[in-house]
C-alpha cells in the first residue's frame, strides 16, 4: 500500500525574513510613515528636517506617542478612554495652581516634584475610579469616559475660575533653571545629539554658531513610556494578559486571567500619560489653560488605529504606534515648514488615513481570524 | 472499576433567579475512567461543568475532591485542585499564537518577569505532540487553526497544567469525521496513562459507546440514570438519551406530523 505519511508541519511554507517582515502588522503604518518622511522633505525644501525643523517635529511627535501608547494598550485590552484630552487639562491645570497659590490645604508652597506628585496622585485616582465603574457597571467605556471628558473639563474650568479668576495662567517664574524635577520635564535633553551635528559642521544659525543645543525632555519621556510599554506588550505576563483581556475576556478569566484587575490598571495607565503629558507642557512654557488638551483623546485613538491597533482589542503593537505618532505628528506641523499649505488639510489627511488604516486593520483580524 | 473516586459530586442544585437549572445531582468521577454526561438541549450539563470548573458557585450540594469538601471561588481554585475544563467554546483567544494561549494565565518567566518565549514555544509543541498533533509553528494564531486542532491544543493545555479531571464540553460537535475520530483518539489516549479522569459531555450516541466507561444522563436538571458501560443496554442509551422518552413513541410523533 502507498500511503503517504504527511504531517501538519509540512503545510506550513517557510517563509525567508522578508516575506515575514511583509507579513508584519506594522508594515502598512511604516509605508505611510515613509512616504510621509519623504514628502515632507521635499515639500520643505528640507527644512522640515534641518536643526530646528527635527527638534520641533520631535517635539509634537514625542506629545502625540506618549499619550497614543497609553490610547493603544487600553484598546488592545478592549477599551476606550475619552478622558485623556480632559485629564491633560485637568492635570495641566493641578499643577500650575498649585506653583502659583500653593498646595491645598494650607500646606505651603509647592515645589515643582510637590505639584506633580499631588497631582499624579489624583490623576491616577480618577483612573482607578473610571477603570472600577467601567469593570463594575459592565457599561461601554465609551460612554463612561465620554462623561469623564465633560466631568474634567468643567471641573477644570471651574477650579480656574474660583481659585484664580481666569482660566489661564502665565507669567509662572522659569522652574526648571532652580529645580531639577522641572528640568528633567521641561527642559532639554540629547544635547550631544546636537553637539555632534554643530561638530560635524552643520546645526548653525545665521551667525554661523551652533543654533539648537537639544531635545525637549518629552521625548526621552516618550522613549521611557513607549520602550516600557513595548517591553511588557510583547515580552511579559503582563502583556499575554492585556492581549487576552482584549480578545475574549470570557476566555481570558476562564484561564484565570485577571480581566478587571488588568482594565483598572490601563485606565491608570492612560492617565499616568496624560499627566506626564501635562507635567512637559506646564514646566515647558511655564504656563497653563484650561482649554489644553482638547480634543486629544480623539488624536491619540486615531494614533493607535493608523498604528495598526485594532478597535475591537486583543491585537496591537508598540511600534507601530510609533509609525502612527511619527505619520501623524509630521502632518500636524507641517504647516509650519510649508507656507502655501493650509493647515486644516491636517484633518483631511488625518482622518483619511484613519479610514484606511480601519480597513486595513480589519483586513488583518480577518486573515487571523480565519474570515469570521 | 474499583478504587476511591477522585471527585464526588452531591446534590447540587444550582438556581438562576426563579429558574432551577440544577435540582440535585450527584456522581463520582473515576481516574482512569471516561464519564460520558448525557441529556438533552437544555438538561444542565454545561451548568454542571461550569459549577466544577468554579465558574459558577453551586446554589445548594457539596464537591468532594479526593474525599475533602471543596468550595470553589473561582476557576483558578478549580484548577488548582486539579480540575480542567475544555469548554464549549474552548476559552481559547483566536488573535493570540499557540504558545500564548497555552500558558495564558499561567505564563512561564524570569526573575524580571521576562517570558521565557522558546520554552513556552518547545513546551507547547511537545505537549500537543504528546497527543497527536505535531504543530510546527508555534506562533501561528489559533484563529487560523482547525476546529480539532484547537480542541487538541485546549486539552493539551489542561494535562500540562496538571488537570487530574478533564472535563470536555461537546468536545466533537462542530467537528468533520475525521477530526471527531481524532478528538477521540486523543480521548482514549489520556484515558490510558490511567491518572487522569475524563468527563465527556457529548449528544453523539456512537461516540459515547466508543470511549466511555460511566454513563450519568441528564434530563432537566435531574440524573434519570446512570451506571458503568456493561450495566447499560443499548436501548437503554437510547432511551436515556432522550430525556427517557421511548424512541418509538418519537417515531410515531415524527410519523404523526
Ligand atoms: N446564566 C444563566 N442564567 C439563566 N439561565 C441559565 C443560565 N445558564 C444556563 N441557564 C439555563 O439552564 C438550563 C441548562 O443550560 P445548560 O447550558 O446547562 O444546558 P446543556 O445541557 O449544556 O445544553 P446543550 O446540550 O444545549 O449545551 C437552560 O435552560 C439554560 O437556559
Ligand atoms: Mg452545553
């Protein structure tokens, strides 16, 4: 008798590095990301990307990527959080309080480290109570959040209002020259980055001495938040336990996965971004408005879609909400490098490639998912 | 088959709201035996498997675990007193890969809290090879995987986490021919290391017949009867199988339409 003996592993084709790299999920925000890139450049004149140009695109990628990382690791493990805008200004508004009259409750004067800390307790407490109403009620973190979002902002502009009498500060003395804490969230970072460019003969001003000597501080902030978030996503418990949450939540606690506990953290987790978010913009410029924020949350979910993030949870990567902040940050600021061009195409672009990237998504779940 | 069971089950009632699910059951669980679990659309075998598995908290009755009384808060309770379910619809996550879903909830890692990634890979493609499948790549998400694979992979999983009862829901519905036979081939072979007792919930007459050595049959939340392989005729199955109406009398109700 001919009986051929086949066996499940000889159906698999083995794929070589670049059929697998194609395969990547990320690989459709990397495209984008690269046409962009050139774009731009192009567009600019390269000014885009001289000295200055890499510094202040830096600077509003690194705000979209840390606020995205938390957006996405959220999704994945199958929620939504509207509140991130509202918390920034909420946090935002904390802080410069706080430097400006003093700490609650007759404490004193606050320090730059004071005002964070006070703050980043609070933020993190309206996380865990928004992560418990959403576990406990079993309602959609939708509409959860989307009360938080006009809960923070009233509140924010309500604080303002009463302590203050305006719903603006400025004028705040320049922290970060007398306090370590406020430079290591406003002030510069990667000076050899520079030091080296102006070394090797570029990075100079009209006067023909080095022009920009660094990075805002929010980008080695992004860098910590989004190598943190990498790390556990694809390499610990933590993450297995995020993506099962995310998938089929069900699945994920008949195995003894705990779903909530991992839901509560998240929402920390999102709030923990936007506060340090906030904490990079107030010591920054030293200043604070009610209205910061606004609109962020749609901005960093739009992020953590374009990077490949799915809606519905349980699939997503880090890098490509890398793809994602980088694409869309470029966009944004745009403008600025290219002087014919009007900045609401932003919008344009922004939701044109999220539609995109939905399909494209889906395309992906359903090659995962067998069709269904 | 002699010796002491491994798990009793008595009286247990388990209530929805004003809907009795449950009303009083009780069985013992053999190692080394497969236990097939009968009944109709409906009859509770699922909410019986759901209160062993720590899914549900019983309403009334007492779980004995090797003579012990046992209450079970949870399904990591359950599967710490060596209780694995394989579920109707296999609590299994079809974005994630093979490995990931092997060891989810009980993932393998450093002292940092690192996965150690290629030995939870080697794992999970020996354990699954142990029982028939041989799976190459373990990194392809269970999505794209067969419907017997799947369950291979979902039994796999409990042995490895050290199940000493292994309760199968439907493990064949939803299968073709050939991957039901290979259901139960896996079956037969974890019934043979002799340690390991199996509940087989299943509406398939045949493959009851092919590996079970107890029968319990369920009707409306009540065992209308029960008893080992040799003790039950075949017209009995039959019988019990459908709620202990006669087959004939059925017959003649389809006939009459
Ligand atoms: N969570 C619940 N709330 C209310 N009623 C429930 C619940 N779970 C099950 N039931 C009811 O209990 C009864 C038994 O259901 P169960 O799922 O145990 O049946 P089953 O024997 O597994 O049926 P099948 O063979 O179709 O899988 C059904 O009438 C069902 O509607
Ligand atoms: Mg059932």
């Amino acid at each position: 008798m001919d009986v051929i003996e086949r066996s499940e592993s000889d159906r698999l084709r083995q794929e070589n590095w670049i059929q697998r790299t194609v395969r990547r999920p990320e690989i459709g925000a990397f495209m984008v990301m690269a046409v962009i890139i050139v774009a731009l450049y192009f567009a600019s004149d390269g000014r885009a990307f001289n000295a200055l140009g890499v510094k202040n695109n830096v600077a509003i990628i690194a705000q979209f990527g840390i606020i995205a990382t938390g957006a996405a690791l959220l999704m994945i493990a199958g929620e939504f959080d509207l509140s991130i805008g509202s918390m920034i200004g909420f946090a935002g508004m904390s802080m410069a309080m706080m430097l400006k009259w003093g700490l609650p409750f007759g404490l004193g004067e606050a320090t730059p480290f004071a005002a964070f800390a006070v703050t980043l307790a609070m933020t993190l407490t309206l996380g865990w109570i928004i992560g418990n109403i959403v576990v406990r009620s079993g309602l959609s973190s939708f509409i959860v959040t989307l009360g938080f979002l006009f809960f923070l902002r009233g509140t924010t502009e309500v604080s303002f209002r009463l302590i203050n009498k305006s719903t603006q500060i400025s004028g705040l003395p320049d922290y970060k020259e007398t306090s370590w804490f406020a430079d290591l969230m406003g002030g510069e970072v990667f000076g050899w980055f520079y030091d080296a460019w102006f070394w090797l003969g570029g990075n100079l001003n009209r006067k023909g001495e080095q022009w920009v000597t660094g990075f805002d501080a929010r980008f080695l902030w992004w860098i910590l938040i989004a190598g943190v978030a990498w790390l556990i996503l694809s390499r610990t418990q933590l993450g297995n336990w995020i993506f099962a949450t995310g998938d089929d939540k069900e699945a994920a606690r008949a195995n003894g996965v705990p779903v909530n506990k991992v839901k509560i953290g998240l929402f920390m987790f999102t709030a923990f971004c936007a506060t340090i978010f906030a904490a990079c913009q107030v010591f920054d410029t030293n200043t604070s408005d009610a209205a910061k924020g606004n609109l962020k949350e749609l901005e960093a979910i739009a992020i953590a879609v374009v990077g490949g993030t799915l809606m519905t949870g349980g699939f997503g990567s880090v890098l490509g909400v890398i793809f994602g902040a980088v694409t869309v940050g470029l966009v944004a600021n745009a403008v600025f490098f290219i002087p014919w061009i009007d900045g609401s195409w932003f919008r344009v672009f922004v939701g044109t490639v999220l539609l995109a990237a939905v399909f494209a998504n889906e395309r992906i779940r359903k090659r995962i998912t067998g069709g269904i | 088959m002699a010796g002491q069971p491994y798990m009793r089950v008595e009286n247990l009632v388990k209530r929805f709201g004003p809907f009795t699910a449950l009303a009083g059951v009780s069985l013992e669980i053999f190692p080394g035996e497969v236990h097939a679990l009968l009944g109709d659309n409906g009859a509770g075998k699922s909410t019986l498997i759901k209160i062993l598995a720590g899914v549900h908290r019983a309403s009334e009755g007492q779980i004995y675990v090797e003579g012990r009384p046992v209450t079970f808060r949870s399904p990591r309770d359950a599967t710490a007193a060596g209780i694995g379910t394989v579920y109707q619809d296999l609590a299994l996550n079809q974005l994630m890969s093979v490995t990931r879903n092997f060891f989810m909830g009980r993932e393998i890692k450093n002292r940092l809290g690192v996965l150690k990634m290629d030995e939870m890979d080697r794992i999970a493609h020996d354990e699954m090879l142990k029982i028939g499948i041989d799976f190459s790549d373990p990194t392809q998400a269970v999505g794209t995987m067969s419907g017997g694979q799947r369950q291979t992979l979902a039994i796999a999983r409990a042995i490895y986490f050290g199940a000493k009862v292994l309760i199968l829901d439907e493990p064949t519905s939803a299968l073709g021919q050939k991957q039901q036979m290979g259901v139960l081939k896996t079956i037969k072979k974890v019934r043979k290391r002799g340690d390991i007792a199996i509940i087989f919930i299943t509406h398939n007459e045949i493959h009851s017949r092919l590996v079970a050595d107890r029968y319990t049959f369920l009707a409306l939340g009540k065992v209308i009867g029960a008893g080992t392989r040799d003790s039950l005729e075949h017209g009995e199955i039959r019988r019990l199988m459908a709620g202990g109406a006669e087959m004939a009398d059925l017959e003649q109700e389809l006939e009459s339409v």
